[in-house]
C-alpha cells in the first residue's frame, strides 16, 4: 500500500534528520537543554527530534520555523540538517 510506505519513508528521513541534528550539536559542543533554550523549545521536545519522533512511535515532523531556529543556534545552513534526497 502507497500510504505505508510514505510512512515508513518518512520515518526513515525523520531519523536522518535526528542524527544530523545530533552530529551537528555535538560538534558544536553544546548540550540539548542549550540549544533548545537558544531555539526557543522545550528540551523534550528537542530531544524528540533527535530521536527522530515527536510522539512514541511516531516520526518527528518539524515546523521550518523550529528547523531554522536550530540551524541558527548551531551554526549551521539548514541544508547540512536535512536529510538529501
């Protein structure tokens, strides 16, 4: 069915944008409560997103205002955060 497979998909880039979100944080040095403080979200909800869900069991779908804000406070462009395909 077309509908499962968008779902696992998307599941599948929600966690590519988790690790990237990660790898980005800890190269940068900070910690998850700092960059969700500096970006204006909750803690749990950033930490969500690097587990690549918003609620268990399902894939984290971010607002572009909330992918901007990190890719600001990390310092990054928001095309190295994203998942290429």
């Amino acid at each position: 069915m077309v509908n499962e497979w968008v779902q696992e998909e998307w599941k599948s880039y929600a966690e590519e944008l988790g690790f990237a979100l990660q790898r980005a944080r800890e190269r940068s040095g900070y910690s998850q409560k700092y960059v969700a403080d500096k970006a204006c979200i909750s803690v749990f909800t950033y930490r969500k997103l690097e587990h690549g869900e918003s609620n268990p069991g399902t894939p984290a779908n971010p607002r572009l205002k909330t992918l901007v804000a990190i890719s600001r406070v990390l310092e990054v462009p928001i095309q190295e955060l994203l998942p290429h395909r």
